[in-house]
C-alpha cells in the first residue's frame, strides 16, 4: 500500500513524562504550603473570635452583677468556701459562670444541680464532660482534651478542659507578698475569690489584660490539668503576665503530665508555693488577649516583658503600655 496511507502514532517520551511529574511534584509543593498557611489564619480567625465572645460574657456578667466573676471559688489549695460554693467540691471559676452568656446555660445548670446533690467528685463527672465549643481553640491539636470518666485515680477524669485561661496578675499565683499565699491578693481581675469592678482598674480598660490562651496536653500524656473548668483548685483556668508569651519558662502546677509538652513546659509543685502558668499558643508570633474594655488584640510574643508585666496589673497608676504591644 501507498506508504502515504500510514500514520505514525505520536507519544510521550520517558523524558517528557520525568519532566511533567517534575513541574506536578513542584506544584505540589508549593500549594501544600499555602493551604496550611490559610488553614492556620482561619484556625487563628475562630480562635480570636472566641476570646471575642468570652470578653462580652465577661461583660454581661458585670453588667448583672456590676462585678467581674470570681476567679474560682475558694483560695488556692484549699476546698472552696460555702457559700458561694454549694460543698466543698464545687470548684468553679469564672469560665464556668459566664456559661449562660456563651449558650452554655442548661450545661452550666446541669453541673450545679449534680454538684450540690453529692460532694462527691466522682458521681458528677459525667456532666463535666461535656464539650463547650466556645473554649476550644482550633489551632491545639489538643483542644477539646476531656479525660474519660470512670477513673478518678490521678486526676484523670477532671471532665472537659478550656484553652482559655482568665488574667489572675503579674505575679506567681501565691507565695509573693504582692499576691498573697492563698492567692486571694491578684493585681489582675480574675483570681481567687475575686469581686473586681471595672472602676477598679484605674489603669484604664484597655490596658487591662482580661483573657489569653493556653496549650493542653492529650489525654495520654497524664495528669495535665492545666485549663480544667470544673475542679479550679490551684488556678487552672488563670494566667500570669509574669513571664512574655509563648515562654520557656515552666509552669508550676499540682502535678504535669508524664510525657513533656516542650511548648508547655511544666514543673510538679504539689500543694506547695510559686503556682504559675502563663499564655500560650500555637499561633506563629504571639498569641490572642482579650482586653478589660472588651477588644481583643493579638499581643506579639516579642513585647517588651515590662510592658507584658504592667498588662497584667490593673493598679500601675500612669502608665499606659498600649503602644507597645508590638515589637
């Protein structure tokens, strides 16, 4: 046959396809990047949205109550007093009464009403477990920690943890002069026993440090109970502007989990002094605050730590550290 008549059949060459999986694999590369970066951002945007909503809660309460939350119940250490507590094993703070203002009332109610029929920790933890989204920050992958229920031993079960931690001051939580070895003395807002009106901060609002951030641990790494809402005992759901954000630091805390989190380093003090914990996360920088004004602001990791300290305290008359947040 005419040999105009055959066609010759057109493909790739070994190098042609080693090329296009090249520019794919590059691609690649260069999208999975972005997409976490933006994953992130959104992660960060929910974040500072709760501590948005949580710094409205606050407010609600003081415009009902004309006065911040307690801190927690009780001093540090020690069973909570009665009342406000209704036995000694109602140890509650601040983020479990600002609950009826974060669309948490019935859980809020729940756990009051199971705490004051038994003082036993035990026989209430299974309504402790329950989640309260507002309190998770989605960038910890640990957030959300609730230990199962049914093994008090340890610590194990303290029911649902908050990424959220409340201004206590600009010291350790007790131990010091300046704050009082049952920590009922905080130069901050929210701390032991706590009845902070917004005209005590004479410092001005918006230098006043009202909420910030904190990283958990998972539920197999041990007795972490950093961020535990419903048994404060020793300030675990506050902060302390002593040390900057995002520190190296350790915490001081009854007990630290038995696998290290090297962003949350921690220190075992028992029932003992120099109780501590400090804002943390896992956003590159810094982390988020809410503001006793009600603003939430992003505070870099790198702020002056004198500016940090004076954040903390709602009594530093004059000084107004607000421009330097950033460095």
């Amino acid at each position: 046959m005419p040999r105009h008549r055959f066609r010759q059949r057109s493909g790739f060459t070994l190098i042609e396809l080693l090329v296009v999986i090249a520019i794919i694999a590059i691609l690649i590369g260069l999208l999975v990047p972005a997409v976490q970066q933006v994953r992130a951002a959104a992660a960060r945007a929910t974040c500072q949205n709760n501590v948005k909503q949580i710094a409205l809660a606050l407010h609600n309460y003081h415009d009902n109550y004309k006065v911040f939350p307690m801190g927690h119940f009780g001093t540090l250490h020690n069973d909570p007093s009665v009342p406000p507590a209704a036995n000694t094993h109602e140890r509650i703070g601040w983020a479990a009464l600002i609950m009826p203002y974060i669309d948490a009332a019935a859980l809020f109610t729940q756990v009051r009403a199971d705490v004051a029929a038994s003082n036993n920790y035990s026989l209430f933890q299974q309504s402790c477990a329950n989640v309260v989204p507002a309190y998770i920050c989605p960038s910890d992958p640990n957030g959300g920690r609730t230990p199962g229920v049914g093994n008090v031993a340890g610590g194990a079960n303290e029911g649902f943890h908050t990424n959220y931690l409340g201004c206590a001051g600009s010291t350790y939580f007790d131990g010091l002069p300046s704050s009082g070895s049952d920590g009922t003395k905080g130069n901050g807002v929210l701390f032991p026993m706590s009845k902070i009106k917004l005209t005590a901060i004479t410092d001005g609002s918006s230098n006043q440090l009202l909420v910030s951030e904190t990283l958990l641990s998972p539920i197999g790494a041990g007795d972490d109970r950093r961020g535990r809402i419903w048994n404060c005992w020793q300030g675990e759901t506050l902060f302390s502007t002593l040390n900057p954000p995002n520190t190296t630091a350790v915490d001081g805390c009854y007990s630290c989990p038995t696998t290290p989190n090297p962003l949350a380093p921690c220190t075992a003090i028992g029932g003992g002094s120099n109780a501590i914990q400090s804002a943390r996360s896992m956003h590159t920088g810094g982390v988020n605050c809410a503001f006793a004004d009600g603003s939430t602001r992003f505070v870099s990791a790198t702020v002056t730590l004198s500016v940090w300290q004076l954040l903390g305290s709602r009594n530093r008359a004059g000084i107004k550290p607000r421009r330097s947040l950033r460095r």
